[in-house]
C-alpha cells in the first residue's frame, strides 16, 4: 500500500448547498469529481486528522464505489478510524448518532435524501460536525473555498474492503471498522419509548404499515416494528434498499404515494402508516381516513410531548423552520414554553439544541426530529406517533379533530414549480424582493396584507446571521404566503410557494385543504408573476 498523490483541477461547481452537495450522478462520476470534493473537506476540516470518522450512505447508485474511494482517502489524509456500517448503508439520523455516540470528529454521508436515484439519478455528499449535525454554513464556505483552491488529492492505493461482514480491517495506518448500522441507533430508540405500551397497542388488534421506499430505513423499520414490536412480518413494505429504489421515487408525500394513500383512505385500512425517503430522515404519517401534515404533526407531538418518555419533563422550546406553518407557535403560546423561527435546514436547529434551548424540531418538509441527534429521523417520527396512540387510545383522525377543536386548524399546502430555469426564478424572487416595502396595507382579493418582509435569521447561540431566507407576505387574519427557491435540486430552479390560512371557525375544519386555501393561491401566483414569468399556470406537485 502506498500513499499517492494525486494532480487535479478545481471544479467550480462544488458548492454545498442546505444538504451537502447534490448533483447527477454522471457529475460525481467524472474523473476526480468526487475525490476533489472529499479532499476540500479534509481541507476545511483539519480535526479529522488523528480522529474518527463515521461513513455510510443510502445505498444509491454510485454508494459502494464513492464508499470505497472516501476510505482510501481518509487512510491517505491522516484519519486514525473510520466507522462504517455493512454494505456501506447507513441512515442520516443513525449516522448523527454514531457520531455522537462514539465522539467522532464528523461523518461523511452519502445521500441525495428524497431526490431519485439509479444512473440517471442523483447522487450527494455531505459532511456532519462533531454535534452530530449539518455542517453549518461557514464550514460548508470553508469546503467551497477549499475546493475552488485545489491542485491536488491525497489517496491509497489500497485495494477494496469488504463491506459485507462485520470485523476489523486497515489501510496504512487507519483502522476501519464495519459495524451493524441497525444495533446502536434500535438501543436508542428503545430508550426513548414506551415499547411495552406499543407491543400491547399492536396486539390488541392494532394494524400499521410502513413504507421504506426500497431505501435504507427498510432494515432500520423491519427491526423495530416487526422484530421488536411485534408488528406482523410484512408490515414493512418495500424494505430492501435498491440502488434505484425500484424506479420509485423515494420522497415520503401524498404525491408520491398515491397506492398509500388510496389503502389509507378505505374504511379497512390500517390504524397507521408512514413512509420513509432515501436517507430515513423524513417521514409521512397518515391514518384511517387521515392524512397529517408534517407541520400538524410537530404541533401535536408538541402538544402531547409529556405522554412520550423521552419528553416526561416537559419540552425548555420547540422550533420550526420558517415556512412550516405557525401550528406549534399555538401550542408553544399556550404551553407555556419558548419557540423559534429558523431558516430552512436542519443546520439552523443545531445550536439551539446543544444549548438545550429546544428538545423538539421539525420542517414542512417531511421532517421531524428531537434532542437524541441532531438530524430530522423519520422512524423516530413513526415511534412517537405509535407511543402517543398507545397512550391516548384514539385514533389518528381523532388525535387531529382534538388539537383543531383546542388549538384552531392551520390549513397548508406546498406548491412547487420544478424544472424552472434559473433566469425565471431569479426573476420571480426579484420580483417579490421589489413589492415588499408597498405591500403592507394593500387589498388583495379578499386578503388585507399585514406585513411583508426578505426573511434574515440572527442565531441566538452565536450571532451568525442568514439572510434573504425567503419572501414572507403575512395577511390579517393569520394567512401567509411564502416563497423561495429550493436548495436541494440538482438542475434548474424550483420555486416553492408555502400558503397557509389560520381557521378558527370549527366548523370550517373540514374543508379540503385546497378549497380552503384557493384565495391564497390566486394572490401568490399574482403577487410572484408566476404565469406571467414562467407560462406556468399550476404547479408541478402540490403536498
């Protein structure tokens, strides 16, 4: 084995977005692409040095032979251990607990999360800090700037490990160790909740399913609801992780999972469900007859958070990003307990959950985590919502008519317009960017706007501060239309428009989330020249 050194040109094009850096796959495929992009972590993060390392990833297309390529160079770049999971399949939360569990200088984790995989697919990589968390946005700079300065990687010539068995291997001097990636986070998680209470629930005659989506929360799902819980086997559909995931696409929504959500629509279907993406960090939870919202579901786990062990003494804050719905702020007000507003990404709860400030989190996204990592974990999601049944003994519908009937409904829809060219959601954005300072007062429609604003995030931990987050036109009466450009494509633009409409009127709870807020939706398209810009009249997907 020998220690190489490598010429190479920089790429321009590797800036870590809110997730890493995502691109095609054939990007990461070109020669030093993804080699250029691990040496500027290095670079930027100089404790590995020495140190541990934890590495895994979804098991995409492209997972084993990036897997291979990162090891050779962690042993090149002076790292003392490498942590990875069999077959290379890791989850981001269960990586976000190694990390933490074993002190470990940072974990690189390869997943493109909910975007598609397979040749044509995506692929990503991302770095997570010694917190367990998201690189925050200077150290992602950091890496930016690294790889823009770079002429040359480090890299054994070692031959492949196997991955496939447990057990001890080196490369130079760097111990790796392949560990089970299920053991550690299942012994976490039944820490945290009532798992007597959920086996009696389930066998009272209680039926879930859940989803993995052909992706890697599949071995995660199968050993806790079904060999654990008891759960009957096959109540984990599509649980062996597919390069491609069979074609599907992995993200947990009521688009992308219209067979799910037809079954969970009929009068026999399962008690619960919950799907799970790519990386088993987002979920979906619906019931019988009963869709939930991820930002209704943070509100009610919040809301119920004393009936889970893991929040026995009460939650110190919750937080949200900006445009997940106001729901938890109802219930933080009521509670008696603090909330945030941070921007979109997982990155922004970081410090508030090491300062102890939160213990509870969540994104619209499909994202809802706590205080055990610091990642969004969709199969915790489904465990706390299966502990709160077990405690309550109500159903799901159930569950949300109460919090509706005590705290009012915050009906909310994302549209996306996808595939946009840069130049029109540039122009979109600029747009919206122009009207902020006349808005206020104005009549649109039957909406009155309150106030408008570019949303700026100043974190109360360290003083950074983010800006130009995304437009916020706020109307009287609690409805808000938000938009930004997302930062999690890999190819054009997609614009996200967030509505939401506060109904405080039972009796206007049972309206179809888009009746309700129909109004909203002209006014945003209007407001934003989406039509007029774009040629676009609707969006692309509605979640």
């Amino acid at each position: 084995m020998s220690r190489l050194i490598i010429p190479t040109t920089p790429f321009t094009d590797q800036k870590p977005g809110t997730s890493g850096l995502r691109k095609r796959v054939g990007m990461f495929c070109q020669p030093h692409y993804l080699e250029n992009f691990v040496q500027a972590i290095f670079a930027a993060v100089p404790a590995l040095q020495g140190n541990t390392l934890v590495l895994g990833g979804d098991g995409r297309f492209h997972n084993e032979v990036a897997l291979q390529t990162i090891l050779r160079m962690a042993a090149a770049n002076g790292v003392a251990r490498v942590i990875v999971a069999r077959h290379g399949l890791l989850s981001t939360p269960a990586a976000s607990h190694l990390i933490r569990l074993h002190g470990a200088a940072g974990g690189i984790i390869l997943s493109a999360s909910h975007n598609p995989g397979g040749p044509d697919g995506d692929f990503g990589i991302k770095f997570n800090a010694a917190n367990g968390g998201p690189a925050p946005e200077a150290l992602t700079d950091a890496m930016y700037r690294a790889a823009c300065a770079l002429h040359e990687y480090a890299i054994s010539d070692a031959a492949d490990i196997d991955l496939s068995q447990l057990g001890s291997h080196h490369i130079e001097s760097t111990q790796i160790e392949v560990v089970d990636p299920v053991a550690d986070y299942a012994t976490l998680m039944q820490q945290l909740f009532d798992f007597d209470a959920i086996r009696d629930w389930l066998r009272s005659g209680h039926r879930v399913r859940l989803d993995a989506l052909h992706a890697v929360g599949g071995p995660y799902a199968v050993h806790l609801f079904e060999d654990l819980l008891g759960a009957p086997l096959g109540s984990v559909r599509n649980a062996a992780p597919q390069p491609d995931f069979a074609g599907g696409h992995p993200d947990p929504n009521p688009a992308s999972c219209p067979e799910m959500i037809a079954q969970m629509l009929r009068d026999d279907a399962p008690d619960f469900a919950a799907a799970f993406d790519g990386d088993a960090d987002r979920n979906m939870v619906l019931g019988r007859h009963c869709v939930v919202t991820p930002s209704d579901s943070l509100a009610i786990l919040a809301a119920n958070a004393r009936l889970l062990p893991q929040f026995r003494d009460g939650l110190p804050g919750v937080a949200r990003s900006m445009p997940t719905s106001q729901a938890v702020d109802a219930v933080a007000r009521t509670e008696g307990f603090d909330w945030y507003e941070t921007p979109t990404g997982w990155k922004y709860f970081g410090n508030l959950l090491d300062a102890g400030r939160i213990a509870l989190c969540g994104e619209e996204s499909y994202g809802t985590g706590a205080a055990h990592v610091r990642e969004k974990d969709g199969i915790w999601a489904a465990l706390a919502w299966l502990n709160l049944l077990a405690a309550k003994r109500q159903s799901v519908a159930d569950i949300v008519t109460a919090h509706w009937a005590r705290f009012g409904r915050h009906a909310y829809s994302r549209h996306d317009y996808e595939g946009l060219s840069l130049e029109h959601g540039d122009a979109m954005l600029a747009r919206l960017r122009g009207q902020i300072a006349t808005l206020p007062g104005q009549q649109l429609g039957d909406l009155r706007v309150q106030a408008a604003d570019d949303f700026a995030y100043t974190d109360p931990m360290d003083g950074s501060v983010s800006q130009r987050q995304g437009v916020r036109v706020l109307f009287e009466g609690g409805a808000r239309a938000v938009f930004r450009l997302s930062g999690t494509g890999t190819e054009g633009a997609t614009l996200r428009v967030y509505l939401e409409r506060y109904l405080a009127d039972p009796a206007q709870h049972g309206l179809a989330t888009q009746q309700a807020l129909a109004p909203l939706v002209a006014v945003a398209g209007e407001l934003a020249g989406i039509a007029a810009i774009s040629g676009r009249t609707a969006a692309d997907v509605v979640t």
